[in-house]
C-alpha cells in the first residue's frame, strides 16, 4: 500500500516539475525575444552618440591642424 503512494507522489512530482520545466520555457523566450529587442535598441542609441562625438572630436582636431599650419 506504501509504495502505491510513493508511486502516485512520485507521479505528481513529476507533473509539477514538467509545469515548472514550461514555465521556465516560456520566460526564457520572454528574455530571448523581447528584452533582447530592447538591449539592442539601447546599445544602438549608444553607438549613435559614440559615432557622433568622434565625428566632433575628428572635426576639432582638423581645425586645430588647419590653424597650426595656416596660422
């Protein structure tokens, strides 16, 4: 009779492990797809704003060369 209802826990336990193994599924694919979307939206704004003050920094030191040698 024990083992009757060592085998019936063992059997819920494993539901419950399967209900938590989807679970886990489906937030992984959470992380996967949606807030990757948003990491990449973020770094490429940041790489805008690299792109755009070494643009700055190129141009003042250009104009710094021109006044050297134009005087």
């Amino acid at each position: 009779m024990e083992e009757a209802n060592v085998d019936i826990k063992n059997k819920l336990d494993i539901v419950e492990l399967r209900g938590e193994i989807k679970l886990l599924r489906q937030e992984v694919d959470t992380v996967k797809n949606n807030h990757i979307w948003h990491l990449q939206k973020s770094i490429d704004g940041i790489n805008k704003v690299l792109w755009t003050v070494g643009f700055m920094v190129l141009a003042q030191f250009l104009w710094v060369i021109k006044t050297v040698i134009m005087g």
